[in-house]
C-alpha cells in the first residue's frame, strides 16, 4: 500500500495506491522520444521508454464527509479480468480498510466521467453488480448521462454502470455542482461530453483533480492525446488554464505521488 496525504486548508487529501505499473507510452498518444523531450518526466513520471501510471482512489475528507474520486478508474484491463476481479476487489476493500477507511464510511463518491468500472461496482457471484462503496451515491454530470442515453457517448461505457443505475447508485449533477463546502465540480469537457474536474478550496489552498483531461502529468506539456479525447483542443485549453493556477494538480492515474504543483517549468511532486 502507498499513501499520499495533501492536506489543502482544512480539508484533507489522501491517495491510497493499489499498485503502479509501467506502460507502453503510445496508449495515451506518446512516443520514447516525447517523454526523453520532457527533463523532469524520470523518475516519478516514466520510467526509460515507459510511462509511470497507477491504481488508486483519492480520498477527500472534509469534516464529516468522505468521499472517494475515480478508484481504480481505467484500471480493468488489471482488475476487472473475469478470472480475478473478485481477488482484486477484495484486495482493494482490505486496503481501505487497512488505511482506516472501510468502504462503508464513504459518504459520497465521484465520477469525473464514465468508462471503466475500476472500483465503482462490486462484482458478486452470480455476475450482477453493486455499488463498491454501498453508502455513497456515485455523482455523475447530467450532459454525462445525457450523452449515453442519447448514443453520443465516445467511450464503450462498462455494462455494471447501467445496474448501477438501475439501483438508484448515481445521482444526476450539474454543472457547478458543490458536494460540500470546500468541494465542487467544474464542467470541462474534451474527453467525454460530460467530463468534470473536482476543485477542492479551502482558505487560501486550492486542488484540482483533473480527471482524464490529463492522462499522464507529461500531457501538461507534450498536449493532450489526440486518441483518447475527441475534443482536444478544449483539453488543451482547459490544461493551459491550469498551468496558470497556484493549485496542487492531481491525476487519478498518475503514479505515486500522484500530485505536483506546477512552478512554471515542471512539475513538482508534492508529498511522498
């Protein structure tokens, strides 16, 4: 298990890390040379020719709310294989609540968008699904649902999402919308149509998840990948914004730290 913890203001930040691998860069649009283009890129970020990428959840803690973003999420080609989800779910339950937090105390959940299950869903036996964190209704955009109701949606979206549904497990939200006081989502688009950031504000501190936007920390420069966002000029715009923000960036499939503050030149991990 690794933990990463970034308190910002009052609230607190927690990575619980699953496992990191290494991958081929060119699943996210990249090559061996890009990443050698990038001098702050090793250790943390990639490894030789590969990228650095990880399985985790973050964890928000925000008086007596905790609430879990992304767990897990496009993680299934290691998790979600029909001969071992049930080994790696458990997995995942014990690791939470090793790190004290059992998956029954979470009070919300957050989907920046939709596409592989990771940890969202419990698989049981029989094949059918439930919420992974059975108390936290999992908040999805509105133009999110729309776009797969409609047949617009550019991801194969996991079949558990739809039981999910049927259960009453995901709550509709807008654009704008504030979970908690310290807590809010940002529409921002480019990967899905209903792709969100979570901003985290408290006091003079300021967070950003980011989501897919940014699939990998080395996308903050080398550009969104053109194969994994339909839109992305718009990520594009959207990561430039960032850049300009004296905020802790976080990526949900970024590598332990799994966070950096962005100084002008390079990415700076924060926390260990």
């Amino acid at each position: 298990m690794s933990i990463n913890e970034v308190p910002v203001g009052t609230v607190q930040l927690t990575r619980v890390g699953y496992v990191d691998v290494t991958i081929n860069p060119a699943r996210v649009g990249l090559t061996p040379a890009q990443i050698a283009s990038v001098p702050w890129a090793e250790p943390l970020w990639a490894a030789g020719d590969g990228l650095r990428a990880g399985a985790a959840v973050w964890v928000i803690q925000d008086g007596d709310a905790r609430i879990a973003v992304d767990p897990a999420q496009a993680a299934d080609e290691i998790i979600r294989t029909d001969a071992d989800a049930s080994v790696h779910q458990e997995a995942f339950a014990a690791l939470l609540e090793s790190a004290g937090m059992p998956r029954e105390s979470f009070t919300h959940a957050i989907a920046t968008h939709m596409e592989g299950i990771g940890m969202w869903a419990w698989r049981n036996d029989d094949g059918s699904w439930a919420p992974f964190f059975p108390n936290a209704p999992i908040l999805v955009s509105q133009r999110e649902l729309d776009a797969v109701d409609r047949g617009e949606h550019p991801s194969p979206v996991h079949r558990a999402f739809t039981q999910l549904r049927a259960l009453g497990a995901l709550q509709a939200v807008d654009d704008g919308h504030k979970v908690t006081e310290h807590v809010s989502l940002e529409h921002v688009g480019g990967h899905t149509p209903g792709h969100q950031f979570v901003r985290i504000q408290s006091g003079d501190a300021t967070a950003v998840m980011v989501g897919h936007v940014a699939v990998t920390a080395l996308h903050l420069v080398t550009g969104p990948c053109p194969q994994q966002h339909p839109w992305p000029d718009v990520a594009q715009a959207r990561i430039e914004t960032l850049l300009t923000e004296d905020a802790v960036l976080i990526g949900p499939l970024w590598p332990q730290p799994g966070a950096g503050r962005w100084d002008g030149e390079k990415l700076v991990a924060v926390g260990g």
